[in-house]
C-alpha cells in the first residue's frame, strides 16, 4: 500500500464503508474510546460495549484498509464500533498515542515490566519470527522450544496480518525475544 499515514487509512476506509456524516449508533461511542493508539500506520482502542470491552482496530491489510472488532459482528469490521473509532480519530487525533517503531535494541533496554510490555506488544509477531530465523533458529526449532506446532505459528502470524495488533500474541513474543538473546549469534 502506498498509504503512509494513519489518517489516510482511517479516511480511505471512512469513504469506502461509512458516510462522512456518522450513524446515530456509532455516535455513542465516539469520545468512549481508551487505550487508544496508533502503531505502524493502524489505529487501535478499547470501549466499552453491551457485551463487555471490545479491542477496534482499523490498519493496512493485504490490499486494502482492514479494520475488526472483537464485537459478536465486528471480525470483519463493519460493525459501528469501528465506523466510531474512525470518527474519534480524527476529531481527537490527540487522544491517540503514537507508538514509535520499537526494534529488538529497545526490547533489550527496557528494563521495568510496564516498558517491557509496551516495547513487545508492538512489535510484529512476524517480525520477532523473522529475527530469529535470520538468527540461526528455524520455524521448526521456535515451534519444538515452545511446544506448539509449525502450523500453529504460521496461522498466528496470519491472524495477525488479517487483525492488526493482538494483545493474546504477548507472550509469545516475549517467548520469541528471550530465545532471540539466548541463540542470537548477533545479539538482540
Ligand atoms: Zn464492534
């Protein structure tokens, strides 16, 4: 995508699914939204449904703008609380954090655990696999260390290209990171 920035994404997607003019339902979750940031050109919040907290996410995908809610109807992200999350982003950008690009050199100096997981929860699952196999450690030996299958992996790095930033991933990442400064032959 030649997109660059999260505003056009949230515009592009704005003009393709919704009216610039906000639906009576989506409206009440405008001004809602929290823990709301923006990570590698995708916009991200929590609110507060009928049925709980719902994650809203709206970011590149494969070819065009992707957008899910964990809503009962929102995997696809047609649901008003995505619509909404567009609408909040951009009358109140300023509520969004921006979360830089953080690399492996940032994951090795964090060193309080509310550091540590904001570093880690933006990275890439796709990523950190990828820097581990450029480390001497193939799908196979990452999937053998944590007891899970290839197969798994490799449909969670999916789950991922198709959902944005999955707070479930965690873990796994944080997994990935200390094997990355065990076998890493060039550090992490
Ligand atoms: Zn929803």
């Amino acid at each position: 995508m030649t997109t660059s920035n999260p505003k056009e994404i949230v515009e592009q997607i704005l003009q393709a699914r919704w009216h610039s003019t906000i639906s009576g339902k989506a409206q009440t979750y405008v001004g809602q939204f929290f823990d709301a940031f923006t990570l590698r050109q995708g916009v991200y919040a929590k609110v507060q449904g009928n049925h709980g907290i719902y994650r809203v996410s709206i970011f590149p995908g494969n070819k065009n703008v992707s957008a899910t809610c964990s809503c009962y109807i929102g995997k696809s992200g047609y649901c008003h609380h995505c619509e909404a999350l567009a609408h909040a982003f951009l009358l109140y950008p300023e509520t969004f954090t921006a979360i830089p690009k953080y690399t492996m050199a940032d994951v090795s100096a964090a060193t309080t655990p509310e550091r540590i997981h904001s570093v880690v929860r933006s990275l890439a699952l796709a990523a950190v696999i990828e820097e581990l196999e450029q480390n001497n450690m193939n799908l196979k030996g990452i999937a053998v260390s944590m007891g899970v299958s290839e197969q798994k992996i490799r449909s969670l790095i999916k789950k991922e290209r198709q959902q944005g930033i999955i707070d479930d991933l965690t873990p796994l990442k944080l997994a990935c990171v200390w094997l990355l400064q065990k076998f890493g032959s060039r550090g992490a």
